[in-house]
C-alpha cells in the first residue's frame, strides 16, 4: 500500500505540532496533498479510471475548502504551508 502508517506519522510529525497531530489544518492539508499526487500519477497510468477521478476531484475540493479556512484564519501560516507543500495559489 502506497500509505502505510509509518508514512502518515512522517507527514505529520513534518507538518503538524508533533507525529500525534491529525486534526490541524496543516498535517490534513499535507496528507491530501500526498494522496493526491498519488493519484494523479495513478491516472496517468490508467486513463479510464473514472472512480479514482471522482474521487481525485473530491479530495482536491476538500483541500481547497480547507486552504480557505486557514487563509481566513491565519494567512501567515496559509502562505508558510502553500511555500512548504509546493501549492500555487
């Protein structure tokens, strides 16, 4: 499996406050951002995957709706994180 646990405590001991940090904003915002370049080379391979598709738009609006959220609430962090995961915005 692409996203083992070890994985998952890596991405957020790098972007959350500590390895145990699964709710903030910047350790989800990490992870959706890892599954999604997961699955886009995914679909490169397979072109009429169209299930992965939808679930590959899905999860690009739940990161989108939740890079909103921080960019209201604090911009700083919002700008830190987008230069961190290599986002354009």
């Amino acid at each position: 499996m692409y996203l083992d646990q070890a994985k998952k405590v890596e991405i957020f001991g790098q972007y959350g406050k500590d390895a145990k940090d699964t709710g903030s904003v910047e350790s989800q915002v990490a992870l959706f951002t890892y599954r999604i370049q997961h699955l886009t080379e995914h679909l490169k391979k397979n072109k009429k995957d169209f299930g992965t598709a939808r679930s590959l738009t899905k999860m690009v609006g739940r990161r989108r709706k939740l890079l909103k959220y921080l960019y209201n609430k604090d911009v700083n962090r919002y700008r830190s994180l987008i230069k961190a995961l290599g986002l354009r915005k």
